[in-house]
C-alpha cells in the first residue's frame, strides 16, 4: 500500500479523461450535515443562504465509486469546513452550495484542478479554497474549523492513528468532527475492497480515542446501506460514522 500518499500515483490516476469517483457527495456526509440535530452551534446545510444550482446533485467529485452568494449570513451559524483527501471535489462543492467556506485538502494537484473547475462550472470556487498537502506529514491549525470531514480515508494504523489526532485539534469548540470510513465487513459482503486488514477501523475505535471530557460522541455505529458488487448485484454494505462534538 506504498501507494497510498504518492502524488505522482493519485496525479496519474486523476489524469484520465473520465472522473474517478461518482460525482456524488458522500452520502454519510449528506445525512450527518443535513440532522439539524447534530450540535447546538452548527447550523448545517443551513450555513448561509444560497440561490439554487442548476445541475447541482450532491455535488460533482469524491462521492462514492460507481458505487457565494451575497446572501446575507445567519451569525449564529458556524460555517467553516475542512474537507480532508477532497479528491474530485464533491463533498467540497455540496458544502459550499448549502453555505459553508470550505477548505478542502489533497495530495494530488492534478485533482485539484479538476475539482476547482467542477466549483467554477457551478460559481462556488469563490466558496472553496483548494490545498495541496501530504496529510501524512500536514497539520491543520488548532481549533480553525466549525467541521472537519474525513471520508473514506483508508490508511495503515501507524499512518491513521496520528492524522485523526491532528484532525481532531483542527476543531473549534462546539465543532464537528465527522469521519466515515468502509467496514471489514464489506470484504466479504462482496464489495471490492483491498484486503488488507490493517486498513480498516470501526467507529467504536475512533470514538474511543477520544477524550470524553472534551468531546461528545454523537454517533458511533456500523450504518447498513446498498451498494452493488462488481458483478452488478445488489448487496448490503457498512460504513463505520463516526460523528463527534468538541466540548472544549
């Protein structure tokens, strides 16, 4: 899995003509973001009013494999994402379009500049600041965002462990963080997944590994949902939310 974080690797694989990902926003980030219960201070997909997009579905980058405007802004609304290995930028792109100032992140330029056209095709690049970081080596300022986003971020423990701890300090108080990730379980559901066990975490774990006098966990749980495998059958796979609230 040397692979993983080689920039000249994700450059080539983002070269083609044809984008790598659905063009869906993750739907886990879609639910989570969309609960107007998730914390007292966020107010979510209501972050600032929008005009309606046209074209606009979930978004158009990172979202599972096939698997600004001057409207005013509401001040009890934190409204600052991190949206982490933003790949082709969907996430980003449906954060912006329901009202956040996004700062997404990846390793590989040339996805960046893909996801930056997509945000422009849809006037939200005023919206979305694009970095080029190696998140093995990156650290996010301190307490900066409103919500931090890490989806489908499958890296061995040695690698996971230390970037979730540098992801949970870029929380602000009141804050979400929010990382969804593929369950082992998929492997034998019969989804292509790497079978590598080192990969995979549970919700449980990363909830776990943070303090509970300043965090409150929202959501841990294994979360069923459809998917097809590669043969085109339907079947029934998990995604581990985790969805946690910075106390202090």
């Amino acid at each position: 899995m040397t692979n993983l974080f080689d920039e000249n690797f994700w450059d080539e694989r983002y070269s083609g003509s044809t984008t790598v990902w659905s063009g869906q926003a993750n739907p886990q980030l879609v639910t989570e973001m969309s609960d107007p219960d998730a914390t007292p201070t966020i107010g979510l997909i209501s972050g600032r009013a929008t005009a309606p997009t046209a074209g606009l579905a979930h978004g158009l980058g990172n979202g599972p494999s096939s698997e600004h405007s001057g409207a005013a802004t509401d001040s009890r609304v934190a409204r600052t994402a991190l949206d982490v290995g933003c790949g082709e930028g969907a996430d980003a792109v449906w954060l912006a379009h329901h009202g956040w100032d996004v700062t997404a992140v990846d390793i590989s330029p040339v996805a960046l500049k893909r996801a930056n056209g997509h945000a422009a095709k849809l006037d939200l690049a005023g919206s979305i600041s694009w970095e080029h970081h190696n998140l093995l080596t990156w650290r996010p300022p301190a307490f900066s965002f409103n919500l931090v986003s890490a989806q489908f971020m499958h890296l061995p423990k040695v690698d996971r462990e230390p970037l979730y701890s540098r992801l949970a300090a870029a929380v602000a108080p009141g804050g979400t963080l929010l990382i969804v990730g593929h369950s082992a379980s998929d492997i034998q559901a019969g989804a292509r997944r790497p079978a590598v066990p080192d990969l995979y975490f549970t919700a449980a774990e990363i909830a776990d590994s943070l303090d509970s006098k300043q965090w409150h966990v929202l959501v841990s749980e294994s979360r069923p949902r459809m998917a097809q495998n590669p043969e085109g059958k339907p079947i029934t796979i998990h995604d581990e939310v985790l969805r946690a609230t910075r106390l202090a």
